[in-house]
C-alpha cells in the first residue's frame, strides 16, 4: 500500500527546512512511494547530461525533490502555512481543511453509485 502524502500536485507549499527554507512554489510532482516532492523553483542541483541525437546535453539545473514532512501547505484563504485535517460533510463528501481558519480546502472523496462506493475524485 502507498503512503499518504497530505500535499497533492498543484498545491502551494511553503518550505520548513533544507537549503530552500522559506521559499514558496507550486508543487510539481509528488512520489508516495518515497514520501517526497518537487517544488517548483526550489533545491536546484546541477546535472550532467550526456549528448544525444536530438538534446545537446551539457550542465543543466533542475529541482530536485524534497521530504513531503519538510513542506506545509498554504490555505488560499488565510495566506499562511497550515497544517491540513480531513473531514466528512453530511452529504458524504471528504474533504482538506485548513487547521488554521477552519476552512475547505478541497474535495479527496466524492461519494458516487450505489451506498457504500467510495470512488477517488478525478484530477
């Protein structure tokens, strides 16, 4: 079973810790399976690409990934970095919400079908 990690692609994030604490960037990509992160914009590393057919190769930067525990979202209403709770609303909806303002950042499950089909909510 994958980990949970309670930051999705999309998300603005504010950075805790590393050599990119304190900055602010959108994230790119998330991996589960390792519990990391790409910001976009942040923990740059010089890579070395080799030469091919159609890519000149050379040194290149590009964001390396980074810890998802070393992230805090940033809730749209209050403009500050916040831990994030889940809640079910009465009509079975799950959603993300701002541990700060106490308010819905988005929907995780919608509840579809027949009683008891819980399906994912499609990006």
């Amino acid at each position: 079973m994958a980990n949970k990690v309670h930051v999705r692609k999309g998300d603005t994030v504010f950075i805790r810790t590393g050599k990119a604490a304190g900055q602010r960037g959108r994230v790119l990509s998330v991996f589960p399976d390792t519990g990391r992160v790409i910001v976009e914009g942040a923990n740059k590393v010089i890579k070395h690409k080799k030469a091919r057919q159609m890519d000149p190769g050379g040194i290149v930067k590009q964001e390396a990934a980074i810890h998802a525990s070393n992230v805090m979202l940033i809730c749209e209403k209050c403009k500050s970095p916040t831990r994030i709770g889940k809640r079910v609303l009465e009509d079975g909806e799950k959603v993300r919400v701002c541990k700060k303002c106490d308010e819905v950042i988005d929907t995780i499950i919608v509840k579809k079908g027949k009683a008891g089909e819980w399906k994912a909510e499609e990006d």
